[in-house]
C-alpha cells in the first residue's frame, strides 16, 4: 500500500488551527518569508471559523499525522461568469513530498471546484519555486506569462484608501 493509498483529505476544523498556524510557519520559512508572518492563530480562526469567513482550508494527513494544508477562497470571473477557486497555499511537510500528498491535495480541490460550479482553479507561485512550478505543470496548470500580481498592503494601502 503506498502512501497516496493513506492520505486523508479533510475540511479543517476550529481544533486544526494551532496546526495550521505551525503549517503557514513552516510554509513562509520554506518560502523565505518567515518575516511575513504577521497574523496569530486568533486571527486564522476568526477567518476560517468566525461570524463571516473569508476563507476555507483542508488538511491533509497520513496515518492521522498532519502532513500539508491548503488554504482557498472564492473569486469570480466576469468573463466565464462564474465563481472561481482560487489557491491561497497549498504546503506539504518535507517528508511527504513526492509520495503523493501534494496530487491528493490537487485533486481534492478540483473535485470541489467542479462541484461547487466554478469555471477555474488558480493559484500563485513563486518563480523561483521549480519543483513547484513542474508540479503544477504537471497536473496541466498553464503558467499565465502575460499576467502580473498587483497587490497593495500596509501603509500604501491606507494611502490608497485615504486618496
């Protein structure tokens, strides 16, 4: 039996939060971003499990063991009119990789984004990132060449607001 035979895909719940929180840390270190990390496991369970959720995430475990996360919320496209899954993270544990975890995570989500009518499933990555980037090549992502992230945060962002 091999271990994609033993992945368990789960939606997260209130009690996964302190294990996301150590998930997104090892995440931003894996990325060099650990200085990014600025939220608290109060906040990630406000926004995955409070009044008004802004995003949803679902664990991935081997023999019960946490073994990577992905963390998705929903846009839309105004072109295909209709809602699109959109990838926030997705992370799996170094000793899981390349057994599996990481196709199990793919497939989970794309399952869900069909079933839940969307007309695509997109996510970030990294352009340094190669072993991600011929993952996700691999699974039939195109990567768009054309196509820029803009993002405004912190102090430009109250500038922005304030005109």
């Amino acid at each position: 039996m091999s271990v994609t035979d033993l992945v368990e895909i789960s939606p997260a719940t209130p009690a996964d939060v302190p294990i996301l929180f150590d998930l997104v840390k090892a995440l931003a270190d894996y990325e060099k971003l650990s200085h990014e990390v600025t939220g608290t496991p109060a906040a990630l369970h406000q926004h995955l499990f409070g009044d008004r959720t802004y995003a949803e995430a679902i664990m991935a475990r081997v023999n019960q063991t946490p073994a990577g996360f992905a963390i998705y919320f929903y846009n839309f496209s105004t072109f295909l009119m209709k809602p699109g899954l959109y990838l926030e993270d997705l992370f799996v544990l170094p000793d899981y990789r390349r057994q599996g975890v990481g196709t199990a995570i793919f497939q989970h989500l794309a399952r869900h984004a069909l079933a839940q009518g969307c007309g695509r499933f997109e996510w970030s990555v990294l352009d340094w990132n190669e072993p991600a980037i011929q993952f996700y090549q691999q699974k039939g992502a195109a990567l768009l060449p054309d196509w820029r992230t803009c993002r405004v945060t912190g102090e430009a962002l109250v500038a922005l607001a304030q005109g």
